[in-house]
C-alpha cells in the first residue's frame, strides 16, 4: 500500500456520494488504502452546527493512522478538511468545491500554508461562489483548477479524476 487517503464528503451527501466513490476507487486501484467518513449524523445539525462534529470526527481519523493521510474533500468535505490540516499532519489536500466560509460559523477558510494542496472549482458554483476560493488561492499562490461545470462538478469528473492521480502519483515518488 502507497498510502492513507481520507476522502470526506459534502453535507446532504453521503459516504457514497459520486465524486468521492469515484475518488476512493480510483486510488483504490492504484494500490492506495481510503476511507470515507460518514458525517451524515453531523449534518443534521445544519451547516454552521455541523463544521466542529465533522472537525473532530476527521481529526480522531487522522489520529489513528501511522501516517499522515491525504485529505479530500468536496464542499463542506473540503471546508473541515482544510481546517484539520491546521490541527494535525496531513501529507496534501485535494478540495473540490470549497466555501471560502460557512454562514454563522466563526472561521473563514484556511490551510497550512506548507501542505501541498490542489483547489478544484467549477466557473458556474452556485452554492460556493468562485470568487472567495479564487481570492483565497491568489492570496496564497495556491493552484486553482476552475472548469467548467457548477457546484456537483459532475461534468468534470473525468479531469478530476486524472489531476488526482496525477496528485497521488507525485506523492508516491516523494515518499
């Protein structure tokens, strides 16, 4: 096995929702070990309520690895997953959709600065604007893939798809 990937999906979805599954199988063939989080239960306390359940369910998964994990996330997948890499070692981010904030909840967005991270956004996002994580990646030199497709990047999933494995593939021959 090359690695751990954590693979956290976005709220009023599931552990086996597209763009995760197809995620997951993918690095599964390539011989990396996943696993997706089911914050399903977390969800149910809104999308504000929600962010400090998923935090601390990501972060006790992180924990109990030998190794720091891969994150990918797809909207509030990519939200907690960007704040945990602040709290414990990740070894890169993969964030699909991501809110440059969550409404009623403290926190703005953020990273470590020193994580290699890939944002992927779609030019028609109607429930995460492409301006906050544009301005997120240009104040942080961070690369910001935007394609053509709205919030479910659900046409887009063939590009995704080879920009993780290219991700995973520069992560294998780090290690």
């Amino acid at each position: 096995m090359r690695g751990q990937i954590i693979l956290s999906h976005g709220s009023d979805s599931s552990p086996d929702a597209t763009k995760v599954s197809a995620l997951a199988a993918l690095a599964e063939s390539l011989d990396w070990r996943t696993q997706r989080p089911d914050y399903r239960a977390d969800d149910a306390c809104g999308h504000a309520g929600s962010v400090a359940p998923r935090i601390a369910r990501l972060r006790a998964a992180i924990e109990a690895l030998d190794a720091p994990p891969l994150l990918v996330g797809s909207s509030m997948g990519a939200f907690v997953s960007g704040l945990v890499s602040l709290d414990v070692p990740v070894g890169g981010l993969l964030l699909l959709a991501t809110p440059s904030g969550i409404p009623g909840y403290a926190r703005k967005f953020d990273l470590r600065p020193d994580v290699p991270t890939l944002l992927i956004h779609g030019w028609r996002d109607e429930v995460c604007p492409l301006a906050g994580v544009q301005a997120f990646a240009a104040r942080r030199r961070l690369p910001l893939l935007v394609l053509d497709d709205d919030h479910r990047l659900g046409s887009s999933m063939e590009t995704i798809g080879a920009q993780f494995r290219l991700m995973l593939d520069q992560l294998a021959s780090a290690a």
